[in-house]
C-alpha cells in the first residue's frame, strides 16, 4: 500500500523533501522560539507570498511562462523582508519588535496588489498558499537539499552563539560574540528555510511547523538539547503521516501536517498533566 506512494517522481519528490523540512523547520524553530520571535515565520511568509506573486504576474503579463522559478522569487522576497526587518531593528532600537508586524503589514499588503494585478487566484497561486503535492519538482527537491545543508551547516558551526544569543544576548556580547551578525545570518537562514518550505505546507502554514513541534517539545523535554531532538521527532511525524494520509485521502496536505502537530501539541500537553498528577 505505501509502496504505491513512490510509483511516480513527484510524490519521490514531495517525500524527500518532505522529510528534509520536517528536520529543519522545527531544529530551527527551536532558537525561534526561545528567542521569542515566532512572528518572524508569520512575516517572513507573508514577504513570501508577496513573492510568489510578483512571479507569477510577470509571468502572466509578460508572458515568460517557464521563465522564473516562483520559488527562487519567493526566496528572494523573503531574504529581502529578513534584511528589512534587521534594518528596522536598527531603527527602533527601545522597541526592535516593531519591525516583525511592520514587514508582515508590507508584505500582506504587496501581495494583495499584485494579487489584484494578476486578476486575483489561479491554481498555482492557491497550491503555493497551502501547499501541494504535485507542485514539487525534482528541481525544488535539490534547493530543498541544499538549504537543508547550508541550514545544518550554520547550527553546528554557529550552536554555541546561537544559544547563548537565545538565552542571554548581554552575555553572548560580553563574551565577544558579534550578536548583530549572527543574528543576521540566522534571520536569512529562517528566510530560506521559509521559502523552501511553501511548496509541502504552504505559504501560510509554514510558521506551524516551526512553531508547533517545538511548542509540545517543550512541554516534555529536559533540557536544550533534549527539546530539539523531541521538536525534530514531532516535525518528522507530522510531515510523513500528514503526506500519507493526504494521499490516501486526497487531503490539502499543508492543513493536514498541521493539524497532526496540532495532535502532538495536545497529546504533548495532556500527557505532561496526566503525568504531573501521578507523581503527585
């Protein structure tokens, strides 16, 4: 029965890159979280969507059909909306939170307009939206790979400033850490990781896997580490169950990764209460 779901390239495709966003999504949802700066998925996406748009209305108006990858659009967007919003960190110094809803804000609202250009939604818009098996490509697959290394690549190399910048940013600096710089590196890493996301969860889903897993990891893990196994663990299931049953039973697979970790979530917190009150 599962065999069958590998009998055709774009499901090959779709479960491979699958898997590599159920790893990174939530390992880098881990530090998003602990940060306090989930909003940055929700803005990222939005910049994203804004993206995918202008992509798919220069296609439509210009006629360059085949032309430009909506996804490397959309991930230009979003590199470009994390570098505003580090921008604007830098301009409200007392209130850095600002910048997150004010991309979000800009990004919404460029992609309404080009939205409206294009003459509202077709099927490529609304598979980008909430993502789509069939919508992946042997292509996507690889760029899903190879930020999948790079995003690898930046935990191990950058784990200890990324962890002290996560739990205490006056004494990363006070130790010699250049906080702005690996904080920009890690915002455009996050962009990318967003983009490369959209075409298995969607656009608007996407800041659910990074916050989701983590969400009921926390509630049963001792320790840092332990929390990102857990959230990787959470990540994965949701991904490769919601794949398969979406599948089977021709299901938006974005809305049903989702709701699998929104299971997890509440099995997470029940089995954390039904377990305080044993040990009591």
């Amino acid at each position: 029965m599962i065999s069958g779901l590998f009998q055709y390239e774009f499901l090959q495709n779709a479960f491979i890159a699958g898997i590599l966003i159920g790893f990174i999504a939530p390992l880098l949802g881990v530090f998003i979280v602990v940060r306090r700066l989930s909003l940055i998925a929700d803005a990222l996406s939005h910049v994203t969507l804004a993206g995918i748009a202008a992509s798919l209305l220069l296609e439509k108006k210009l006629g360059l059909a085949g032309g430009i990858n909506p996804l490397y659009m959309g991930m230009a967007f979003s590199v470009a909306g994390s570098l505003f919003i580090e921008k604007l960190r830098k301009v409200y110094t007392h209130y850095q939170e600002l910048a997150i809803p004010i991309i979000l804000s800009g990004g919404i609202g460029l992609g309404v307009i080009f939205i409206s250009l294009a003459e509202g939604f077709n099927t490529d818009l609304f598979n980008y939206l909430f993502g789509s098996v069939s919508a992946v490509s042997r292509s996507d697959m690889w760029t899903v790979f190879g930020i999948s290394v790079f995003v690898v690549l930046i935990i191990i190399i950058f784990y200890k400033e990324l962890f002290l910048l996560s739990f205490d940013e006056e004494h990363a600096a006070a130790s010699g850490i250049n906080s702005k710089w690996i904080h920009f590196l890690f915002i455009v890493t996050v962009a990318l990781v967003i983009a490369a996301s959209m075409r298995i969860v969607g656009i608007l889903l996407v800041s659910s896997l990074m916050t989701l897993p983590v969400a009921a990891s926390i509630r049963i893990a001792n320790g840092f580490k332990q929390t990102i196994l857990f959230s990787v663990i959470f990540g994965e299931i949701s991904v490769i169950v919601g794949l398969i049953l979406s599948y089977y039973l021709d299901l938006a697979p974005g809305g049903t990764i989702v709701m699998l970790a929104v299971v997890i979530l509440i099995g997470a917190i029940s089995w954390k209460k039904w377990w305080k009150g044993r040990t009591k």
